[in-house]
C-alpha cells in the first residue's frame, strides 16, 4: 500500500449504502494513513502522485550533485511525520473510559463512544461522538475499538455488538484488570481476521490526576498480523498514545500480569476492603503510617465493588493469595501468643524474688484469663 505522503485516494461510497446521518458526516471524513472516507456533497482532493525517485542511467555519476527538485524532494523525505490520527470506538463510556478519552480527543484522535447509559451530553463536552445504538458505532468503522467495560459484564457487551458491521481488519483493545480472560474471550469471539491487543493502564483518574509520565502500561500484542504493515502502524500507532504521554511501556504475557496483578492490585484492594471493615477513623495523634492506611482505604473503596468481585472471579491466581493471607494472619498471631506462653511458662514455674507460690500461681491465672478474654 502506497504511504499517505505519496498516493491519495478517496473511497466513493456506495449506493447501495444506508447514507450517514447528517450529524456524523464530519468525524467519517476524519483522515487516517491507511484509509481516506469522502463524505457526501463534498469534492474530493485531487488525486496526487509524486515519484520519489527515477531510474539512472547506468554509466552515472552516484557521487554526482543532486538537482533542486531532487534536494527538495529528499527533504521533504527527511521531515518528521506527525503521528497518525486513529478513530477509536471506546466502549464503556463510564468513569475509566471517560479518562482515557479526554486525552484520546487532546492527542487529535476521533473518539466514538458508547454505553449503556447516556452520556451523550459528557462526549459533545470533550468533542467526542456519543451512539446509544451498537450498530450505528460499527458503521462508523473505526479503527480500533477499546473496551472499557465492568469486568462482569464484559463478555455480554462484546457479544451485544454487531462485528459483522465492523471492517474485517479493525484492532480490538481492552483496558480490563485481569488479562486472561479478556485474551481467551476475544480470541473466541472475535473473527480471526481482527487483531486483538491486550492492556492495562496501572492507573485511574485518582492516581493520574497529575498525568501519565512515569506510571506503567503493560500491553500484550495477542494477535496483530506482522505481514501487513498498516495492521503493524495502526498497533503501534494506539500503543503510541500512552507512550506519548510518557507512561513506563511494559511488555509481557497476559498470564505473567496475572501472576503478578494477584500480588499487587488485589493484594491492596483487599487490604483496603478489611481496614473499611474495621471502621477507621483520624485522631489527633495520627501516625504518617497510619494516614497511609486511611489513604489506602479511600483509594480502594472509592472504586465499585463490582470491580474488586472481577479481580477476584477472572484471576486464577486471587483464591490462592487468599488462603496465603489467612495463613500469614495466623502466622502473626502464633507468634504473639508463642511470647505470651513463654511468659507465662516462666511465672509458673520459676518463682519471682520474694513471691510465694500461691501468689505466683494466681497472677498466671488471671494472666491466662485476660489473654483469652482479649483473643
């Protein structure tokens, strides 16, 4: 396929094609390197072609100078291009999808969102395009749709879409928690034609509230056809938009993220979740420590329940640091009440300077008490 810089051509659309809705024409027209839409009523760009370079004779000069259209030509060659611009379909426009399209719509991409709630009002503020209807969206033919979805209902909205509708090479993305099961569904689900590219930004809109820079993005190339360079450019092109932002790019297997998501995401929301059990509350001699759990119950609790129970159901690896952290409590509190028994051990049988026996007797009773009163 010809690069943008040096071939342009204008797909007329068909007649036996159900015509746009007036207030969709202007983001169907949005440019994109691999694919141009002429939109109705409109004249189309004239078509340029531009050689790059001509055939030599045999006998010349290689070393010779080059001519001013030539120099002109090779210039223009050596300029940098601006990154391309996708039209990106974010599915699940709720709190997390919402964040990640403000800065979608700021980088110059088209972003076409929608939900099953109307937010219809909050996409025509950031300059987004909102459709409550599923096939309206696919007919827009993005280049890559992004799931932004609950984790529970995941697998329900992407059967809820119509793929038939889509162009047979577009890019499916997700942004989901657990990776696994977002990876085993798409592969099931989706045409083999589709690409599919896992993800997980390692941030929200509380923890990014200053920016992306420094906070990591790991993403999984599941399936992207390496024989298509456009396929290759628009992968790298939606990869681009976190790394554009200075997110720490880190590459690896959506089983590997699960390993380690186990450890790290549902290890802190559980923490969390048992510290708001318990009701804590500022006072006035509050340790640095201490407001460091207060902040780690707010950051956890304030996202849905909903989210914490996918973290649990789609990672194998959760049931299993669930019985570690049982076995690590237990640990703590055998070795608390090991030091008890031990000080206890010693009034029993080793009578204190200037205490009788009886009295000694009594103390480790009513100290035996007291600690089965407390446990």
């Amino acid at each position: 396929m010809a690069s943008s810089s040096s071939v342009r051509l204008h797909h007329l659309p068909s007649a036996s094609r159900r015509s746009p809705t007036p207030s969709n024409l202007q983001f169907r027209a949005a440019s994109c390197p691999w694919r141009r839409l002429h939109v109705p009523g409109t004249a189309p760009s004239p078509l340029c072609l531009r050689a790059t370079g001509a055939a030599q004779p045999i006998d010349s000069d290689s070393n010779a100078p080059l001519s001013r259209g030539a120099q002109e030509v090779e210039k223009v060659e050596e300029q940098p291009q601006p990154p391309p611009r996708l039209k990106i379909a974010v599915v699940g426009f709720g709190n997390f999808g919402q964040f990640l399209s403000r800065t979608l719509v700021a980088q110059g991409h088209t972003v076409l969102a929608h939900s099953r709630s109307d937010h219809s009002a909050t996409a025509a503020s950031m300059a987004a395009y909102f459709f409550p209807d599923p096939h309206d969206l696919c007919e827009c033919h993005p280049d890559v749709v992004l799931l932004a979805t609950s984790i529970l209902s995941t697998e329900s909205v992407v059967r809820s879409l119509p793929l038939h509708r889509l162009r047979r090479d577009t890019l499916f993305a997700d942004v989901l928690s657990v990776k696994e099961f977002p990876k085993r569904l798409l592969l099931g689900l989706l045409p083999e034609e589709m690409d599919i590219i896992c993800t997980h930004p390692m941030f929200g809109p509380e923890s990014a509230r200053d920016g992306w820079a420094g906070l990591p993005f790991m993403f999984d190339r599941v399936r992207v056809r390496d024989t298509c360079p456009a396929r290759r450019a628009r992968a790298e092109a939606f990869l681009g938009v976190f790394a554009q932002e200075g997110c720490r790019m880190v590459e690896m297997s959506c089983a590997e993220h699960d390993a380690h998501a186990a450890e790290t995401q549902f290890l802190t929301h559980t923490v969390g979740r048992m510290l708001a059990a318990l009701e804590l509350r500022a006072t006035p001699i509050d340790t640095r420590g201490y407001e460091t759990l207060l902040g780690l119950v707010e950051n956890t609790c304030s996202d849905s329940f909903d989210l914490y129970n996918g973290l649990f159901m789609y990672n194998n690896n959760s049931t299993e640091l669930l019985n570690r952290l049982d076995w690590a409590m237990d640990a703590v509190k055998r070795r608390l009440f090991d030091g008890l028994h031990d000080v206890l051990r010693r009034q029993l049988f080793h009578v204190g300077e200037g205490e009788g026996e009886g009295e000694k007797h009594a103390t480790a009773t009513a100290t035996i008490k007291s600690g089965e009163v407390n446990n």
